[in-house]
C-alpha cells in the first residue's frame, strides 16, 4: 500500500512554516493518540503515521530531501548513513518529545522550565506574618519593627551550599536538566533525576555551616511602615523579605496581614466610626449638650435636641478614619442611648409618678402605639 503524502497527513500546505507544522502536529497527536481512541483499531497506526510524517518535516534536511523526491528520498540508496526515516521507535521517540509537554504536563508534573527543565536555584517559600494594630495606629499609621523567623542566605558558603563558596558541579546523570527519560515500550516516560532530585548540579563538599542548602534558619528584624488607614485584612506585601532559596535561588516575598483590634469607644465600618453615647433621661428630655472623644484624641462638643429618643444619630463631619489610599476621611456618628435611672428613692419616684400623671399629652409614639392596639382588640372581639 502506497504511503499517503506527509503533508496530506498532517493536514498541512507544502510551503507550511516549521511553526504551522508542530502546531499541526500537537493537533494530530492529540486526536488521534491511542489512550484517547480505545474504540478505534485504526488509531495506533494513523499515530504512528502522523509521527512519522512528523518527524521528517520537522528536520530541514529531511524536508528538503522530501520535498525534492518525496518518499523515494528515504528508500534504498537515498537514505543517508546512519540515518533512521522509516518511522521506527527511535523516531517516534524524537518526535512525540516535542510535545510530550503540551499532551502529558499535568500527569508528569506540569510544563519544563524555560531552562529545559533544569533547576539550579530554587526560589524561596513566601512568609506570612499576622500583625495585630489598635485602632489609633490605623488612624495615623507607624513604624514597626518585626522580628521574622525565615531562613536567610548562609554566609559560610555565600548562599551555594558548597563548601568554601565552591560553584555546583552539573549532575553527571542528568546533564544538568534535573530529569531523566526512560523508554517505556510505546512510551517515553520523564522522571525527576534521582541523583540530584531534580536540582540539576550536585554538591561534592557540603557547606558544613547549612548542610548543603545554601540557607540557615535565623530571626531577622524587618522595619515595616504601616500606612494610615489599614483595615482588618489588609495585606502588606514586601518583596524579597521571604525565606532565602536553597543553592543561590531568589528570596520568597513577606506577606502581612493586619487585624484590627476591636475599640472599646468606636465601632468601625470602612471609613466611619461609630460611637454610642449613653444620656440621661432628663437630657434627652430636655435637650442640652454633651461632650465626645474623637479617635485623634480630641473632644468634640455635640448639642442634643430636646425630646431626643434613643438611637437617633448625630453626624460629624470628617471625624471618622482616613481611606487607606488616599482622598477625604470618613464621618463619626454618634447615636444617643437614653438611659433608664435605676436604685431610685423614694422621693425619685414619687417626683416620677406625678411626672407620668402630668405626661399624658407629652408621648406622642406611644400614645399613638396603644391606641392601635385597642382599636386590634376591638376588632377582634367584633
């Protein structure tokens, strides 16, 4: 049976650019990999075919000697010494590689670096750090000064795990890529190196002071500025300040969180404070005015309307927190709590009950409240 044109077969024009024919190829692999098509007898063979093909138009040489005379090029005497282009596993193998990535990364691991796989260096884990502020710092903001257990770059070996500073040797394994491959039957299987475990190089004498990591466990003091107006979940992200990375690799970065303490006088909500005032029952009564912490520490003056209830509010103006980004501060409110005197005397509440007899015209809500309900009662016994 003649063979079909390799460009018929991967689905391609003769002139395709070596881009167009990979990504024409990564097509094909996919569709018509056999561990995808169990109910097709015909997918091993067309696999192997489209391997085939591919492994010919992606060699310059090979390209130019097919494209020149075709399959003729490769049969009897047209086939360069040495050379393997009938299809064979050793081809196979070459071709599925480049993209043994894009079909298996994420049961083998997930994509190779850009290095090809080798890891010389690895970067260092992030840090997080909960930082717990009043509610004043978060007003005005501060410098504070942490004390961060992390692993730091070993001064012994300046940070290569080797002793004396000695650069790493490439794994002899491995040849520095960090991962081995191994034929499996149809399969070309990647796996990390067991020499190096995937580091790529290998360290003859160990830096004595970090055993060969490159890093020791250490406390650092880091000065942080805590910018006005953070909230509870704020997040500070300070670059670089996370754990050192072994063999020379990049520090982690150092992640903040703050909490705001709960206040014992203010309730926040954004920008907005909230402040709950207890007053007498006579002040609310009468009306009068009364004097209230703000969170700089000031004393702001507030005049209660006469015949105030409980839970009315009262706005001031850019007394709340600043915004955390800049732009105008929010409000205070302070909402009155009227308060019921308790342990009263004999005196007290004689004066109250001849209050109460002289008051009959002075509760307009709850006046109004029991006359509804006897016009309820009323209906229901109607």
């Amino acid at each position: 049976m003649a063979k079909r044109d390799y460009y018929d077969v991967l689905g391609v024009a003769k002139g395709a650019s070596a881009e167009d024919i990979k990504k024409a190829y990564r097509l094909k692999a996919r569709e018509l990999h056999p561990d995808r098509n169990s109910d097709n007898p015909n997918a091993e063979a067309q696999f192997k075919e489209a391997n085939e093909a591919y492994d010919c138009l992606k060699d310059a040489d090979k390209k130019a000697a097919y494209d020149r005379y075709g399959h003729a090029a490769f049969e009897g005497g047209g086939q360069r010494p040495g050379a393997n282009y009938g299809g064979g596993q050793a081809d196979f193998a070459s071709a599925f590689s480049d993209v043994f990535d894009d079909l298996f990364g994420d049961i083998m691991g997930g994509q190779r670096g850009a290095a090809g796989g080798r890891q010389r260096a690895v970067r260092g884990a992030d840090l997080r750090y909960n930082l717990r502020v009043t509610l004043e710092d978060a007003f005005v903001g501060l410098q504070k000064t942490l004390n961060v257990p992390t692993s730091v770059k070993c001064t012994g070996c300046e940070g290569t795990g080797a002793e004396g500073g000695v650069e790493p040797t490439t794994c002899p394994t491995c040849s520095g890529m960090g991962k081995v491959r191994a034929q499996q039957g149809f399969f070309t299987v990647e796996r990390t190196c067991p020499t190096c475990s995937g580091l790529g190089q290998i360290i003859k004498n160990p830096c004595k002071v970090c055993s060969g990591q490159g890093r020791v466990h250490r406390d650092r003091a880091l000065s942080v500025n805590i910018p006005k107006g953070v909230e509870t979940g704020t997040r500070i992200r300070l670059s670089g300040e996370g754990e050192a990375g072994m063999r020379g690799g990049p520090a982690g970065d150092l992640y903040i969180f703050i909490e705001v303490a709960k206040h014992d006088i203010f309730e926040r909500d954004g920008t907005n404070l909230f402040c709950r005032v207890p007053v007498s029952m006579t002040a609310a009564a009468l009306g009068g005015e009364i004097e209230v912490p703000s969170i700089d520490g000031g004393r702001a003056k507030v005049k209660i309307p006469s015949g105030s209830q409980s839970g009315r509010q009262m706005r001031l103006r850019s007394k709340g927190m600043p915004a955390l980004r800049g732009g105008s501060e929010g409000d205070m409110f302070i909402e009155l709590a009227v308060e019921t005197p308790v342990n009263l005397t004999q005196r007290q509440k004689d004066l109250l009950k001849e209050f109460e007899a002289l008051s009959e015209e002075n509760n307009p809500e709850s006046s109004t409240f029991f006359r509804s309900v006897k016009g309820f009662w009323d209906k229901m016994k109607g």
